[in-house]
C-alpha cells in the first residue's frame, strides 16, 4: 500500500503484561479505468487500518502524523465469516499483517 495517513498515529494500551499497540488509517486511491477517466469520473479512496504489536517499531510509529505518505508491505490472508443467516451474507475479512512500513514524505506544513 502507498497512501497518506488520515490520522495521527493511536497507541492503544492493551493491559496486563501486554505491550500497547499501534493504529495507524491509510487512505489509498481506487484506480480508475480509462471509460471513467475520460467519463470525467472522480477518483475514489479505499481506507486500511494498519496495527503494529512490534515494540520497537511502535515507539518510531507513534510519531507518524496526518498527512504522512507512507509505503506499507505486508502478507495478505483472507479469513471467511461463518454464514450462519442467509440472509445476512458476512463477506471474508482481507487481514494484513505487516512487514515493513516506511515514511515517504511527512506531511505539508499549513
């Protein structure tokens, strides 16, 4: 994913012996097809909560600020909902476990 976050990065206390985690929001934009360019669509965005439980790398994540452009890698597993009402259909859930994330610009100065 490379998108800008559109939130300051949450550090999220977990209790007990657990070391806290980190929230981070990207906003990615939706390509658009060439029939809706030139249909002079507007682009749309899809957004993606990102959570680190890596210690280290929380202290540096939690100065990320709104605006930040940033490139995330990670592994991809789809996870199925158990259907118990047919006609309440649960879609599977995308997981996104994370590898490595980096800052590519921090965010514009008002």
């Amino acid at each position: 994913l490379i998108g800008n976050l559109v939130q300051d990065a949450r550090v999220i206390e977990r209790g007990g012996d657990k070391e806290p985690m980190v929230a981070l929001k990207v906003a990615t934009a939706d390509p658009l097809g060439r029939e809706a360019r030139e249909a002079g669509k507007e682009p749309t965005s899809s957004f993606h909560d990102v959570l680190s439980f890596n210690a280290g790398l929380n202290k540096y994540l939690a100065e990320f600020k709104k605006g930040s452009l940033v490139h995330v890698q990670a592994d991809v597993r789809m996870q199925p909902q158990e259907q118990n009402d047919p006609q309440n259909y649960q879609p599977a859930v995308v997981r996104l476990t994370l590898r490595e994330i980096n800052k590519l610009r921090n965010p514009k100065s008002d």
